[in-house]
C-alpha cells in the first residue's frame, strides 16, 4: 500500500530543513541555559534537595556570578573538587559559602582532571539504564507495533502506578504518566514521590523510580517489556532528560518547537534546552515523541496538515544533530479530522501514510482524537476505532489509544481498558489489511499526500528564507506569535565564553564521532 | 403546572438506564451478583448485568440495565438559556456603534495552572471556529488574549490597568474542583479591588453551563459548541443594556 509521491520534492523537503536548522544549530553551539547546566551537575551527582527544598543543582549554579557561569558549572565544580579535595555530592551540601574565589585561581586542566572521575561515573549510569533496557527487551520481547500507549493522570503517583498496573494487564505496552499542568513552567525539578498536581501529577526522579518498578514487576510477570513514558518539555527540558536516562524511561515527549509555541517559553532556551536533552536520549537510548498534534488540536486539522508535516522534517533534523539515529525519533501526528468533513477519514490515511513514506525508520506516534470528542462517549468510541483502524493500515509505531471519555474526565481505569480492547480488537482484526490494497492512482488520498507534501515544502522554503526564529516571531507556526526575547526562561540563557566546558557535551559529541 | 418525566427506553414511564462501572474486585459470577445488587442499593429495580468480565487482576467492568422509580418535575427547572438573539458580526458591529459608541475591550485568559487554550482561542482568534469569525476579527472589539496558566492576580491586575469592559475566563481541567476555585478567588479578588460592578465576567470551558456560571456569581457561562457570535452578541447587548440605563 504505497502513495506514488513526489520524492524528489521530500529529498529537497528534507535540504530546506538543513537550510533552516543550520543558522539555530551555530547559535545554540554559541549559548548555555540554566538547566543545561543543572542537568550537568545532576549527572555529576548532585541530585537531591536541602533543608529548605532547594536542589542542590539550583542552589549551585544560583551560586555562580555570570563570569564564572559562562565557563559552565562543571568548569566551577571541577575547581571546587581541586580545591577543597572533596566529591561533588559534599560540596552541593555544603552550608558555609562556596569558595569561588579560590576556585577561579584553579588551572582549567586541575579542574577537568579532578571531574574526570565523577564524568565517566554519571555516562557509566547512563550506559547501565540502557543495557538494563536491552537485557531486558531481549528477555520479554514487545508485542508487534503499533505499541499501545496509554495515559495515567490520576494526580497521584500511587494510584498512577495501580492505573498503570491494570493497563498493562489489559494490554498496554506504554505507560505515560502525565504531569501537572503547571509542571512546565517550574524552574526546578520537585523532589520525592508525589500525589497532588492538576490533570496529572509531578515529573520526579522518585516518582520515575516508582513507576519503573512497577512495570518491571508488571513486565517479568508478562513475558512482555512495558514502556515508562514522561515529557521532556517546558523549563527543566535536559534536567528531566538526566532523570530519565537514569531511572530507565524508555520515551520522553520532546519537541523542538512546542513549549515555544503553546508554553510561551522563551524561543532560545527551549533551543538549547532541546539540544541537550536529545543528546542525553540519544545516548540513553530513549524514543523521543515530537509534538505536532499540537498544531491540529488548535487549529483546523485540515488547513495545518502541511504545518505537522514541516514540522517533522524540522523535528527529524534538530534530532539528527543531536545524535538521535531514526529509530529513536518518534515524529508526531494526530487523528483531529471534523468528523463532520465528508471522507476526513481519508485525509488522516493520507496523511499518516505520507509520514510512514518519508520517515520509514522513524517510530512515528500516532495521537488519538481529542478536539472533536464531545460528552457522547458512544460516538467517540466509534471514533476512535477509526482512527485504531487508520493507524494499524498506516504502519504507525506508537498508538496513543483514543478514551471514549476524552474531555469529561481524566481516564478512569475502566475507560482505559475499553480503549486497549477497542484498538486490540480492531487492530486484530484488520491486522494486514495496508498489505492487502493499494491506493488509486490519482484518487482522493494521492491527490491529498501530495498536496500536503507541497504546501510543507512551500512552508519550509518560506521559513527556511526567513529564518525559523524570524518565522515564529511572524506567526507561521499554529498562528502563535513569539519574540526571540520573550516568553518565560528567557533570563535563564547566557553566552559560553571560550572556556566553556560541558564534558557531558564533549563525551556524546565524541562518540557521535566516533560512530561516525 | 408540573410535568413529571422519567427516563425512556421503549414505553412511557419504564424508568430505563444504562449503567458501567468498574468494581475493584476480580471477577467472577459472584462478582456479577455484586454488581446487581449495587445496583438495586442505588434505587433502581429490573437490574440486569448485560456484562461482566474481568479487565484486570482485582480489577471487574460491568454494564447494566435498569429501571429507575424517579421522576423529575421538569416544569420547575429554572431556564438556562442566555437571552440573547442571534445576530451576525456586522450587526453586532453596528449596535456597539450606536448603543456603546466606543470600541469594547475585551480580555481572555486560561487561569489558574490550565494549559489548554483551544477554547479561548476559537473564541478570540480571528480565524474563529466553524466558519464563525473571532472577536479580533470584529471592528468594535478590542481583545487582549492572555493565553494560558495565567495567574488571578495578574488577571485582575490586566483587567484594572487596561480598563477592560468584558473578561472571558476559561478553564478547562475539572480535577478535584480546582476550576470552581478559582473562577471563585477570582470574582472576589475584582470584588475587593472594586471593578466587578463595571465588568461583565464570562465563565468558560468544556464543562460551563449558564446556570453553573451565574451560581458562581458570573453574567455569563458558555460550553462545549459555543460559536463566536454568540459570545459577541451577548457582550455587545449586555453593554448597550448598560449604556442605555
């Protein structure tokens, strides 16, 4: 079941993306951010909070003045062990002030060589977490795509655990425990488990370790590997990165553009910050999820089907440069056609056929209907086993299972389990059916492949002109306007100065080279 | 004069509902009588489980059919609909000219920790929602979209600096009350600083009714569908009635 398109049109899709990220890659190699820098210290072992619920990663590169910032916080902290001659963890619980100011006079070489332990200590963590993972996918294999993901957001991680439980057992290969709602604008990561939050509960590194427990638990008792899912996105984007690859999730939501567009943080920081993060999944070897469903749920599905797909070109390419191979980019989209629309069913094959052609390595995710879902659970559900069947036709790699109470509740667990047996019966059902037809030449889905892939390449070519930050600032993305100096953790982004260090950054780029 | 109505399946009066629930049990045939007999518990008589079964360990899914004995009185609900006329955008346009004589300003903002704009942006942006243009796309508006997680207190201060003439508050998440909260800090917060009585406040989000909103102290509670125009139109008679007073 191929679409005849234009592959001359993706290749040259695909230089613009180049052309576009290109001039964000040389400012991004140029600037650093506040939580760059923390998720460094973090790897380093300054994890954990004082007294007063500070983390010692906050409190440290609060510490640091802007000249001693701008060489990175390991180039400070390596001093600091030189120094004082003690680890990093005594000096993030230190109580007395820090000694910068011996620790400036410290050689840049004795501060490196008296980190170089404490480095390779936090890349050993994060290569253990990924062999874990590789034992055990190789123990207790996957169930064939496309992998059934569901939502836990019950606002309590001991209920989201008990939630994520059931789902597994019901049939759930991917468990996402959704946030807070405010969790993205936070500037610090919470510390220790949690059960409060709005429409989700808080991304911490004890709620991390919970929940993996579980699954594993849940996964030796299957014979089947069950996914841990979390966002990398909003102001602690790398941080949540390092808690990631450290408690073994094995996907992160993370996008190149989405906290931009619809957080309202600062354009620059969510660059850098994106950066990093993808480093740190490349190397963990965590699935990246990008986020352009958000573009149909604000805006008409059919008018902005050229925006998702610009978008994943620009997602594939920030990913690429960060290390990402395809088989960890997991690009976005999202069934939100008005079922009112005559044949919308075909504009969403269409679309989700395009993608599997252009990315065929790429473990695309698949996000269910959530706009048009009214109260009427009893339609939604019919809407959902579409878009189970589009799904499962189009070869998509993670399914997002559509709820029938979408926009009533937060799942209940009855819900979730109506869901999985919805997409297990329908997928079963029509298993092969994709290998089975082909697509008429010159019918309503070519003809619609091929519009959106022009109008992406027009977009691109626009952006690529003007500049992707210029292009933000003008609109072009889901009609949201966005100043390179404004938004929120716009204060948090500083310039390196040619003594900066970030050894993490030198080790992955190493490797990178290295491979090749 | 009353009118009592019960729920219809296929005959007047039989009082027929569908029910599902999930019972935190395993399932069995004994789980089934649980399940009929929680539902006799509720009130209602003629139980059948239609469907049992397990869906995880510890974990039972029911469906039921049932009668209910209740009936409701439907002649004492109280109306819930806004009086407003259905009017098109020029028309609008054209009354807040004559009866307002100023341009109207309006302001929209997701409170609280709520990251979901898709309601507040179909009201407000010009692009609209099902072919019906936004309140930027009005001549005699002027609007001020917030976005979202926007705080009360930064609201109320936006509201007082910049004169607003009308607020549309959305929120979206319903989680353990936290929408009825602070659509509530927020009425008091403008009560204290003295500009709710100049204000039209307008509640929003996927769960609002009208009768919700006014309950909350509101003018004015928009749901699921609501379409641009009707937003305007309400504003723009609310406005002339208070012109014209």
């Amino acid at each position: 079941m191929n679409l005849r398109i234009d592959s001359g049109l993706v290749d040259d899709a695909r230089r613009l993306a180049v052309a576009t990220v290109d001039p964000v890659s040389a400012f991004i190699e140029r600037h650093s951010t506040v939580s760059v820098e923390r998720a460094v210290l973090r790897l380093l072992g300054l994890g954990g909070a004082g007294a007063d619920g500070v983390p010692y990663a906050n409190r440290f590169v609060e510490a640091l003045p802007p000249s001693l910032r701008a060489r990175g916080a390991a180039s400070a902290l390596g001093a600091l062990v030189a120094e004082l001659g003690v680890g990093p963890v005594e000096i993030a619980a230190r109580e007395a002030p820090l000694p910068l100011e011996a620790a400036s006079r410290v050689s840049d070489a004795a501060a490196r060589g008296a980190l170089a332990p404490h480095v390779e200590e936090g890349l050993r963590r994060i290569d253990a977490s990924r062999t874990e993972r590789e034992r055990l996918m190789m123990r207790f294999p996957q169930q064939p795509a496309p992998l059934l993901y569901v939502i836990v957001a019950s606002g309590n991680i001991f209920e989201d655990r008990s939630a994520a439980i059931a789902a597994a057992e019901a049939g759930a290969q991917i468990v996402a425990v959704i946030r807070s709602t405010g969790q993205s604008l936070l500037d610090f990561v919470p510390e220790g488990t949690t059960t409060e939050g709005f429409g989700g509960t808080y991304a911490t590194q004890a709620n991390f370790a919970l929940m993996r427990e579980a699954l594993d638990r849940v996964s030796e008792r299957l014979g089947r590997y069950v996914m841990l899912t979390n966002y990398a996105s909003g102001l602690c984007m790398p941080e949540i990165a390092v808690l990631a690859a450290l408690e073994r999730l094995d996907m992160l939501l993370n996008d190149s553009m989405y906290g931009i567009l619809f957080r309202d943080i600062n354009m620059q920081r969510t660059f850098v910050d994106q950066h990093f993060s993808r480093m740190l999944n490349a190397r963990a070897g965590i699935v990246i999820n990008t986020g352009e469903d958000n573009y149909l749920t604000t805006a008409d599905a059919v008018e902005q089907a050229p925006a998702v797909l610009a978008s994943q070109f620009i997602n594939e390419e920030f990913a690429r440069r960060a290390g990402l191979p395809d088989a960890q980019i997991g690009l976005g989209d999202a069934y939100e056609i008005d079922p009112n629309l005559e044949d919308g069913m075909l504009f969403a094959i269409a679309q989700a056929q395009l993608a599997r052609q252009i990315f065929p390595n790429a473990p695309l995710k698949y996000m269910p209907p959530t706009k048009h879902m009214s109260g009427d659970i009893f339609k939604g559900h019919v809407i959902d086993a579409l878009f189970n069947l589009t799904s499962v036709m189009t070869r998509q790699t993670i399914h997002l299972c559509g709820i029938l109470t979408e926009g009533v509740h937060t799942p209940f667990l009855g819900d979730r389990a109506l869901a999985l047996e919805n997409a297990r019966y329908v997928m079963g059902t029509a298993r092969h059916l994709g290998d089975e037809i082909e697509f008429k030449r010159g019918g309503i889905v070519e003809r619609r492949a091929n519009d959106v892939l022009r109008g992406a390449h027009a977009l691109l070519e626009e952006v690529a002109e003007r500049g992707l930050m210029a292009s933000i600032e003008a609109g072009r993305f889901a009609d949201v306007k966005r100043a390179p100096d404004g938004g929120r953790g716009f204060d948090g982004v500083f310039e390196r100065d040619e003594r900066y260090w970030n050894p993490f950054e030198e080790a992955l780029y190493a490797s990178l080279r290295a491979a090749s | 004069m009353s009118r009592y109505v019960k729920p219809y399946g296929d005959t007047l009066d039989d009082g027929k509902v569908q029910l599902s629930f999930t019972l935190p049990i395993e399932w069995s045939e004994a789980a089934d009588e649980a399940a009929r007999r929680l539902v006799v518990a509720m009130g209602f008589g003629d139980v059948a489980i239609a469907e049992g079964r397990p869906i995880s360990s510890g974990f039972s899914f029911f469906v039921a059919y049932a009668s209910t004995p209740a009936a409701i009185d439907v002649a004492a609900i109280p109306s819930t609909a806004r009086a407003t006329n259905v009017l098109s955008m020029e028309d609008i346009d054209a009354r807040i000219r004559e009866r307002v004589g100023r341009k109207v300003r309006v302001a929209g903002a997701c409170i609280g920790s709520d990251a979901h704009t898709v309601g507040i942006d179909a009201i407000l942006n010009m692009k609209g929602y099902r072919g019906d243009y936004g309140l930027e796309r009005y001549k005699e508006f002027e609007v001020f979209n917030l976005g979202s997680q926007v705080s009360i207190g930064r609201l109320a201060r936006f509201v007082g600096d910049e004169a607003i003439d009308a607020v549309l508050v959305s929120q979206v998440v319903t989680q353990k009350g936290s929408d009825v909260r602070n659509f509530t800090a927020l009425i008091e917060l403008l009560e204290a600083e003295g500009i709710r009585d100049r204000l039209l406040l307008i509640a929003g989000g996927p769960r609002m009714t009208n009768l919700l909103a006014n309950e909350l102290g509101y003018d004015a509670g928009f749901g699921r569908g609501t379409l641009p125009s009707q937003v305007a139109a309400f504003i723009a008679e609310r406005l002339s009635e208070r012109a014209s007073v």
